[in-house]
C-alpha cells in the first residue's frame, strides 16, 4: 500500500533511454523576437489564456472545498462520526496507533471503535459493488468527495497550494509550505477505498505521519512556523527539466557494440542486468528482445544506429556511477558558477546596482555567487553557461547534431573539472557563504535581510559533492563522464 507521498519522485539512476522529447525541454540558443503587431496578438492571447485558467481554478477549488464538506456532513449524518476527529494528535484514535506501531497483530487488535466504524460506513459507500468503479457516478462521488477531504483537511492544518494540473483529479498535488513535500490526496484516496479493511488506520497513520515531518520542522526553526514554499515552488518539480552527469565504462561498451557479435553482447547484457535491480529487468529483457531480431554473429554497430538502444545498452552495460539530477536552471544559474567561485579570500564591495539588487530580494545564495569574482574562469557563451566547446565530444557514432534539448547525450572531459574539484570542499564552501551573510548585514546601506539563501547553498554544495564523486569515478576509470537533460517527474 503507497502513502500520501509515495509515487511523487523517480527512480532517476534507473534505466532510462526513453527520455527523448520531440519538442527540446531546454534550450541554449537566443529566441527570435517577434514584429510588435504578432507581439500584441500574442500577449492579447496569454492574456485570455490566464484568464480562463483562473477561472478553471477557482471553479476546482470550490469544487474541493464543497466536496470536502459533502464528505464531512455525510459521514456524520450516516455514521455519527465526525471525522475530523479520527485524526486529532489529542484524540483516542492517535494516542492507541502510537502505542502499538510496527506491530500488525496488536495494530489489528487495538482498533478503536471509531477505526471499525468509519471502515465499515466508508466501504457501505460502494454499495453491492465488489470494488471501486469510477465509471459509477455514485463510487465517483465518493472518491471525489473523499479525496477532497483529505486534501483541504491536510491544506487547512498545515498550510499549503493545490496544483491543479488538468481536468483529472488524480493528478491534481497539494504541495505544503512549511515542508517541501508534495502529496497526491485522489491517489491515496483511491488507494484507500480499494484497500478494503485497514484504510482507516492507513489513513490516520498517513496524515499523523506528515504532522510529525511539520513538528519536526517547527522544533528546528525554534518553535516558529515558516512559510518557506509557494506554489511556484511545486510547480517548478512538473516544468522543468533535471541535469544528470554519468561516469560509463565506454571502452568495454565501443567493444561489445562496435566489435563483438550480438550474441556476446546480450550475454553481457544478462550478465549485467540483474545488479540494476528487479524494476529495471523489464527493460532489460526488453533490449534482450531487441536485439533477437539481429544478426547474432555480426556487431550491432554495423546494423543499427539506434541511438536510444545504445543509450539502453550503455546504461545497462557501462554505468558506474550517476549524480542525483538537478533542475537545469539551478544547475546553470548556481551550482555551476559556485564551482568556479572557489573560496573566496574576500567579498568585493557593493555598488548600487548590487544593492538594489538586494533590496529586489534576490536570493543571497544566487547573489553570492553573482558578486564574487570567479576564481576559475568560466565560458560565458559555452555550455551551461561555463564549459567551452572544445571540451565536448559526441558519444554517438554517427557523429550527427546533438541535440540536447531533446535527450542526447554529451561527452564532458573530466579533467576540465579536475582542479576545480580538489579544492571544492563542501563545509568550507558553506562557511564561506555563512561569512558572506555576515558580511552583507556589516554593510550599513545594505536592506535588513533573513538568510534565505541557505538552502539553495546546501542544494548546491550537495550537487556538487555529487558531480566531485561522479567526475573522481570517471578519472580514476579512465571512464567517460556524460551530461544529459531528464525530462521535469511528471
């Protein structure tokens, strides 16, 4: 049984070789700019467009609320139950699942009487049914009705945005603002009503589950309750697209795909495969069964050019080791430029360009390393903004186009980050972060400002931790490290 927030990521080091968009999800050229008249055809257009998506908004969002309350009422007109109850910290409900968690026999045996009794009068909702049918008006309105509950009731406790991304609930995300955790309460719900006896106390262990994740970060911020996150925030996790860095075997890989006849290849294949785990050995049988259809004796260079089964067969073959992603726009604007900022011995001054800046509220991470001069000089027009295209080569044989944007992969010498890397020490960068804060509050034309950029720092001392790791693998292998572009979890 999934939770509230199980299914809300990816598996991102699984096997992935059909990332390829037919639109690019990122781009690193300049946009052409329109005549003034398409211009005003053009805003008149997104005007009516945001227009009509407020509307589809507010009109969800009474549809939650009075689905909510349809919920509520119901139970505690057919059952004398008042839900809200069921889920106090304070309440009896609570206090017994706390008391016997981790222990499924006495769990089951201390079901209260409010747990048994909203069971049976929630699963009375699907009638003679065997199961949930969503087609059924009625099993509809009970799935609705019930999700919405979940959802505004979790909303109203602790905060948070609904993110409604189409017609379907089931898409629709709640994301908190006093936690980064996004939650899928029409899911949860569905998996709820098709779970039969023991919902209920799923349900309850759920939400009391993310009120102990709020506590905890109340506790940290010293009893305060911070609004840290918007909306933009969650919908940043939906529309834009991650950075990945590999290190990859490819001298083994030009072998068994250039060289070796099929046959040899899908042996290393099924030798290979099982240490990606049981998820990815779908695919894995997949590129196996591919690969039947060919010439056994003969090399697969010579009879295909495939390049998402190459990036299959690299991944399943050849991967040592991969970065955790990252938002592109992060990764270009922050951690990239962090990594040529070094450590700074000192801060430069600020003119008044940097402190209106400041006062825009921009975020001090992103500030910091804008202001400090670069300790290794970045390439401004190369790729992600600091890598130059000398140090780029294609992994694809046929030598055509990369077209990144897409999913196409690129070739990064590893030694371009080999002096930058040795010095990067993770602490001491947020030290000398910490010292920057310092130094703005020091300035006295400086705005007062909270620290807001901590987390973005530690974000990116993380990111580049990884890639420290990732490009150290690939030296030591004498390994090839590869970038690619992941389409944003969903």
């Amino acid at each position: 049984m999934h939770g509230l927030t199980d299914g809300q990521g990816r598996f991102l080091c699984a096997i992935d070789p059909a990332q390829r968009s037919p639109q690019p999800l990122h781009s690193y050229t300049l946009p052409v700019v329109s005549e003034s008249g398409k211009q005003s055809e053009s805003a008149k257009q997104l005007a009516e467009a945001e227009a009509q998506a407020k509307e589809r908004f507010e009109r969800a969002m009474n549809e939650l609320r009075e689905g909510a309350y349809r919920f509520s009422s119901r139970a505690r007109g057919q059952s004398e139950l008042i839900i809200e109850e069921l889920i106090d910290p304070d309440g009896e409900t609570v206090e017994s699942l706390a008391e016997v968690e981790g222990d499924t026999g006495a769990a089951a045996l201390s079901q209260s009487l409010e747990l048994i009794t909203f069971d049976t009068w929630l699963f009375g909702q699907i009638g003679d049914k065997d199961s949930l049918d969503l087609k059924n008006e009625e099993h509809w309105e009970v799935w609705f009705s019930y999700g919405a509950w979940i959802g505004e009731t979790m909303r109203r406790r602790h905060g948070g945005h609904w993110l409604l991304m189409g017609d379907d609930p089931h898409t629709w995300r709640l994301g908190f603002s006093k936690i980064f955790l996004e939650i899928a309460p029409f899911m949860f719900a569905e998996q709820l009503l098709r779970m039969g006896s023991g919902a209920t106390r799923k349900m309850v262990s759920e939400i009391e589950r993310i009120r102990g994740l709020h506590e905890e970060q109340a506790e940290a911020d010293n009893g305060k309750e911070l609004d840290r996150f918007l909306s933009q925030h969650y919908i940043r996790l939906h529309t834009v697209p991650l950075g990945q860095w590999m290190s990859m075997d490819f001298a083994n890989l030009a072998k068994l795909w250039n060289e070796a006849p099929v046959e040899q290849l899908v042996a290393e294949l099924k030798e290979k495969g099982p240490r990606l785990g049981p998820q990815n050995m779908p695919i894995v049988e997949q590129v196996v069964a591919a690969l039947a259809r060919a010439k056994q004796d003969q090399p697969i260079a010579k009879q295909t050019g495939d390049r998402g089964l190459f990036e299959a067969i690299a991944q399943i073959i050849g991967l040592r080791r991969a970065t955790q992603p990252i938002a592109i726009d992060i990764l270009e604007r922050v951690v990239m430029p962090a990594l040529h900022v070094g450590l700074p011995e000192k801060f430069p001054p600020l003119d008044e360009d940097d402190l209106a800046n400041l006062r825009k509220q921009v975020e001090l991470f992103a500030f910091f390393v804008e202001i400090v001069p670069h300790k290794y000089q970045a390439d401004d027009e190369g790729f992600l903004g600091t890598i130059p295209h000398e140090q780029l080569t294609t992994p694809y044989a046929d030598r055509n186009v990369l077209e990144i944007g897409k999913g196409d992969w690129v070739v990064v010498n590893p030694a371009h980050f080999i002096p930058m890397l040795q010095e990067f020490d993770p602490q001491k960068m947020i030290d000398k972060y910490d010292e920057f804060v310092k130094y703005i509050a020091s300035i006295p034309d400086a705005p007062r400002r909270r620290d807001d950029g901590r987390m973005l720092a530690e974000v990116a001392v993380r990111a580049l931790a990884d890639l420290k790791a990732c490009v150290a693998t690939a030296a030591q292998n004498q390994d090839a490290l590869l970038f690619r572009l992941l389409p944003p979890p969903g």
